[in-house]
C-alpha cells in the first residue's frame, strides 16, 4: 500500500483516510500481474 502524502480522498461521502474499510467496501478491485500478451498486438 502507499501512503498518502497529503490531501484527501473520497469514496461517496466517505473519507478514504479517516474510514479506510467503510470507503473500500464501496470499490471492486482484481488484482492481476501485469503482462503483455504475445499473441495480442496494437496493430489493427
């Protein structure tokens, strides 16, 4: 996790940082390792 320098962040009307797990039970996350597919290209 990073933290966070300075600022606010809001999820609703939820504070991120002074209720963390309240505010993230509103957000849906997949985490994945991140790759480039071989087979798939930018070219179209």
């Amino acid at each position: 996790m990073v933290a966070a320098g300075s600022g606010e962040v809001f999820i609703g009307d939820i504070s991120v940082r002074k209720k963390p797990q309240e505010a993230l039970r509103k957000v849906g996350s997949i985490f994945e390792a991140p790759a480039f597919y071989d087979y798939m290209s930018g070219l179209g």
